[in-house]
C-alpha cells in the first residue's frame, strides 16, 4: 500500500499547528505560573511534607558510587584500629569517667552504627553521620587528657591524628558525591 505524502501527514499530525504567538504565550504560561508543591498522602503528617520542601534531606538520600561504600567502611576499621591500639592503659584505672565523658562514647557508637548501616545502604546521608562520628571521635579525643582518664603522648596525636584523617575523608566523600547543579553542567 503506498501512501501519499498527505496521508503521512495526516497520520503523523498530533493537532492543528500553534503559530510563535501562541506558542510564546503558552511558553510564558508555563514559566510564569508558579506550580504548587505536591500535597502529601494523607496520614504521612507534618515531617514528610517538611522533608519534601528540604532540598537537603533529598540530597542526603541520593545513592553514593561503590566506591565510597568501600572507602568510608574500611577508612573507620583501619583507622578506628590504629587508634584503639595505640591508646594505652588508664592513668586512673578506678577512676569513674564523667556523665558527659559517657554520653559522648554512646552517641559516638549510635552515630558509628548509622554510618555503617548508611554504607551499606549506599546513601549519601551515611557520609554526613560519618562526619559526625569522627567529630564526636576528636571531641574524645581531645576530652581524654581533659578528664585525666589518660596522660598525653605520642598515642595521643596518632589517636587525633586518625580522627582527623576520618573527618578529611568524610568530608571528601560529601563533596565528592555532592549532586551537580544545573548551571554547572552547562
């Protein structure tokens, strides 16, 4: 069967033409008018519609590459090793540690397992409790001569040392897996 170039056309033809005014003004339309944000389902409550108007909680769900969910994980083995083994004994062996010495070494392990979990999940939001650990992991650090649990050394330094190596690499992994914005793309 063959077809005319008037039978193709009309086959292909989705509606009557719009001249440029009128595709400018339904252009000008979509731009201008603003579109309101998605209500959320009901029964979800106040915290997702909250989440859904934070562009920063929908960064921190965005999946990381494999490579960052093997580097994030093993950085805090070696570097959690290292600086367990070089700390040595209690000055103080009786002493009691300070209620704020406690809560510190409990939310470290809180945030230690949410990274772990986020690593394993893949989820950018990972790095960012990663972060957050190793800032409470130098804030220990630091508090140990402080509240006379441990004298300082050169363990010391190595301890802070790897701390600080685990906020650098944290870090490193935010800005790395940050999303391109548009503008940079261009």
């Amino acid at each position: 069967m063959a077809t005319t170039s008037e039978q193709l056309d009309q086959l292909t033809k989705s509606g009557p033409e719009l001249d440029d005014r009128e595709l400018m003004a339904l252009e000008a339309a979509w731009v201008v008018t603003p579109q309101a944000p998605p209500q959320p389902a009901a029964g979800t409550g106040q915290l997702a519609a909250a989440a859904a108007r934070t562009p920063l909680a929908g960064r921190l769900l965005e999946p990381i590459t494999p490579g960052w969910a093997v580097i994030g994980p093993a950085a805090w083995v070696v570097l959690l090793a290292v600086g367990i083994a070089v700390e040595p004994p209690p000055t103080n062996p009786n002493a009691v540690d300070p209620w704020f010495v406690s809560a510190l070494g409990t939310v470290l392990l809180v945030a230690l397992a949410s990274t772990f979990a986020g690593f394993w999940l893949r989820r950018r939001w990972s790095l960012a409790a990663s972060l957050v650990a190793a800032g409470m992991l130098v804030a220990s650090t630091l508090m140990c001569p402080v509240s006379g649990h441990h004298a300082i050394g050169a363990w010391w330094v190595v301890q802070l040392g790897c701390g600080l190596g685990l906020v650098a690499a944290s870090s490193l992994g935010l800005q790395r897996t940050a999303p391109r914005s548009a503008s940079a793309i261009h």
